[in-house]
C-alpha cells in the first residue's frame, strides 16, 4: 500500500473502494514492525485496532462514520485512554492503567479515529531529545544515530515514518514543535486553554498543551477542530466557539504582516544553514507581496531563565502526588513511612525529572520565593504583553523553531543548559500562551529537516494555517 500524504487521499480512496479501513491499519501494523529498532511505541494495540477498523469499515458502508474514519492515530504516552497502560515515559507509574478517556481521546473516538498505540517520549515530557524515557531513546528515522527531538519524539518519528497518520502529543516548552522540526513534519501548540488538558498527565500546568503531528496542515486543522473547544471536566478550558478550522483555506491572496526578530537570527547558537534557509524563506514572502520587518525584543534574553523557573516550580508541585501509595510503582526496599515515600520516588524518576523537581522545589522554598517564582511571574507578565503589542501591528512572528538541526544521541547529555538551549526559540510561545506551529523550511548539507516557526495571536489558528499553507507553497 501506498503512503498517503493527507486524509482527503484517504478518504477518498476508502469512499472509492481502493482500500478499507482494515487493510490501512495492517499497512501501518506492518511499517511498525518494520521499524521497531526506532522504538516509537511503547504498546502497540494491533488486536484492537485491526477490530475498530472492521467496525469504522461497516459505518463507511452504511454512510454512519465520523468525520474521522480511516484517521490512525498515536497517542504520546501521557494522555489517558481508558483501560489501557501510561506511564509518561516513567518507572514511577508501572503497572498504571487510565481508568478513563482524556476530553481529547475521546473526541476523537467519538468521530471514528483509530488508535493504534502509545507512544514514546522523555519522562513526563521532561527533555528535548528523548533520550530520559526510561524506556529508552526514540531514534530519529533519516539518521538513526541523531535523536528526534523532545518530549514528544516518539509522536514525531510515528508520523515522519509513516507509523501513523497523525500523532497526538503534548508541547509544555516546545514539545511538539521542536520534535517537529527535527523530524521534518508539522506540529502545532495551539493557544493555551484551547484544548482541554483533561485527562493529560501535568508537568507544568500553567504551560501545558496538547499538540498536533501531521504531514498536512489540512489535517492538523482538521484533529484540532475535532479536539477543541469547552469541557466540564477542564475549568481553565476556553469557551469560545470552536471555527471550521478545516473549510477556512481559502485566503492564499492575502497579503500579510510578518515580523522576524533581529537578535534570534543574529543568534550565536543558531545554525548557519537554518539562519541561510529563513532568510531565503523572508526574502521569497517579500518577493510575494507580504510586509516582513526586523524588530527588537529586548526581553528575549529573560525568556528561557523565565519558563524553567516557572515549570519546575509546577513540576515539583504536581510531580509530589507520584509517592508509591495510591497507584504505580513502589519500592520493595522501605522499612518505613518515610523511607517508601523517598526510596519509591529516588528509584522511580530519572535524574532529569529529579533535577527539575529539586530546581522547582528550590524556587518555593520560602527563602527564595520572591527572589525567583514571584519575579519569574513577573516577568512572564511583561513577556506576554510586549508580546501582544508586537501581534497588534503584524501577523504573525517568525522565527527558526530550533537553533539547530538534529543533534547527535548523547552530544547534551552531560550538560543540561546545553539541552535546555535546545528550547531557546519555542518557550516563548507558551510562557505567553499563544498558538504556534512548526513547518518544514527545507534541510541543511546533511540532509537534517529544518523547521519554522510561526507565532500569532490567542486564538488565531485559522490564520496560522492559512499562513502555514502559503509557505509550504512557496516556490
């Protein structure tokens, strides 16, 4: 069977006869297999798939099927979908099984979406690499030494490789997009609260998005209409109306403001041929009638200082529920109350889920609270606002989504600023909240997939995939 690049492909190949349902979940059933040493899925649900697909194949011939039949989908390993196994990448939640559907899981069962299994990423998605999955690195698939990013890395390669359609990931620093970027696809974070985090395991509450793999942008609009919108079970879940995001491609003459920023592209840590390819790229929308002006942003400097004060601070606070007691692993080793509660959670999180939980820990001890969390908050206030300002008089902001391509397994290991630099362009878009997306922008000498991002306005996603289309069609 054929690798279909978009939905509509096989849509209408299912509609038509040409394949079924059934026969498209052996195709990707069969790619898994033969790409197991990339170690994308933790489980693979292959039983179960192969009889939704039977299912979704009988309501395609009765004309009943969602709006998704025929969509096979993984799932990053920190979203529930009930009675099955999660474990966020981590030791600490062995044995684990969701006892319920996240709002998003659900939404896409609802419209005939098949799941097909769960997959890798870096423990409780903390890492830019996936290399802190306890379960091991995911490798990325054009070059098997070069990791595919993080957390999300294992949804990443699921859909570079042809695994799956679609992947669903979560994207707290850059999740999504950064994993996006080194893996060649398109991964959108969506503007915080758009949708709701019920039933996503919490690093950092306040940062926390679920995010979109696809190969199309079509189709991330089209999960993102599925999954978005208002949800009893989500307080902080935005109820505004959820737009056609799929039927709003129709703009591709409208000529819009971009702003880059000056000191990202006259980064130092930025790659020479990701600096060469978004110049090229401004320079062709220029060419094309769209306004692309240089700015300053002076805050910049504080961005990254900001988000891994803030989120560790979260971390240590959400992380404190995982103790040995209730649910998950527990040490064989306590001869106390106490001793459970430390030796269960020094042998069942790995150094770097400890590292940040001490960081956050650190930072709300009474000494330093003002010094640090109080002033980060801050801060991120100012971010945001100067951020907003900037989107009242443009577009959209672009910029590199990664300083640099791929990197090789082990290279940032022994250093964690290194790993932590690897973020530098995509926490800006969730210390402010607003939606942002990763797209293909051509590849460096070795042949490493570079990626751009765009920024935009809270709930402006409609805008940011129709801008999204006009780049990818940039010639």
């Amino acid at each position: 069977m054929k690798s279909y690049s978009n939905f509509a492909q096989i849509q209408h190949d299912l509609q038509s006869g040409v394949i079924s349902c059934h026969s498209l979940v052996k195709h990707h059933l069969s790619k898994i297999e033969a790409k197991k040493h990339l170690n994308v899925f933790l489980t693979v649900y292959s039983e179960e798939s192969l009889l939704r697909a039977q299912e979704i194949d009988k309501k395609i011939k009765n004309g009943s099927a969602g709006r998704l039949a025929g969509l096979v989908v993984g799932l990053k390993d920190v979203l529930c979908h009930e009675h099955h196994p999660l474990q966020a990448g981590s030791k600490i939640l062995d044995g684990f099984k969701s006892q319920f559907n996240a709002t998003a899981v659900q939404r896409l069962l609802d419209e005939d979406a098949i799941i097909i299994g769960r997959q890798n990423c870096d423990e409780f998605a903390m890492g830019s690499s996936n290399e802190n999955s306890a379960f091991g690195p995911v490798l990325n698939d054009i070059d098997n030494s070069r990791v595919p990013g993080g957390s999300s890395g294992g949804s990443a390669v699921g859909v570079m490789a042809d695994l799956c359609q679609v992947s669903i990931g979560s994207d707290t620093g850059g999740s999504v997009r950064q994993p996006a970027a080194f893996c060649g696809v398109i991964g959108l974070k969506p503007t915080y609260s758009r949708i709701s985090r019920y039933g996503l395991v919490a690093y950092g509450s306040s940062f926390d998005c679920i995010g979109i793999f696809s190969k199309s942008v079509e189709d991330n609009a089209l999960v993102l209409e599925v999954m978005a919108g208002a949800d009893e079970y989500d307080s902080t879940v935005s109820r505004l109306p959820v737009p056609s995001y799929s039927q709003e491609f129709n703009q591709s003459d409208r000529k819009y403001k971009i702003a880059f920023m000056n000191d990202v592209l006259q980064s130092p840590a930025l790659q020479p041929a990701i600096k060469a390819n978004i110049e090229s790229k401004l320079n062709e929308l220029k060419s094309h009638g769209h306004v692309v002006d240089g700015i300053d942003f002076p805050l910049n400097e504080y961005v990254l200082p900001t988000y891994y004060i803030l989120a560790t601070a979260e971390a240590s606070s959400n992380l404190s529920r995982f103790d040995g007691v209730r649910y998950g692993y527990r040490t064989p080793n306590a001869t106390d109350l106490t001793s459970l509660y430390k030796k269960t959670r020094a042998e069942g999180f790995g150094k770097e889920v400890q590292r940040r939980i001490l960081m956050g820990t650190f930072v709300l001890s009474a000494s330093y609270y003002d010094a640090y969390y109080t002033k980060a908050q801050k801060v991120r206030r100012l971010i945001r606002d100067q951020l907003k300002e900037v989107l009242k008089k443009y577009d959209f902001i672009v910029t590199p989504t990664t300083p640099t391509t791929a990197f090789k397994l082990g290279e940032h290991s022994q250093n964690p600023v290194e790993m932590y630099l690897a973020d530098l362009f995509s926490v800006q878009a969730n210390v402010a909240g607003i939606p942002a997306i990763s797209v293909p922008c051509g590849k460096d000498a070795e042949g490493l997939p570079i990626g751009l991002q765009i920024m935009a306005d809270d709930f402006q996603e409609s805008k940011l995939f129709q801008f999204s289309k006009i780049l990818l069609n940039l010639e």
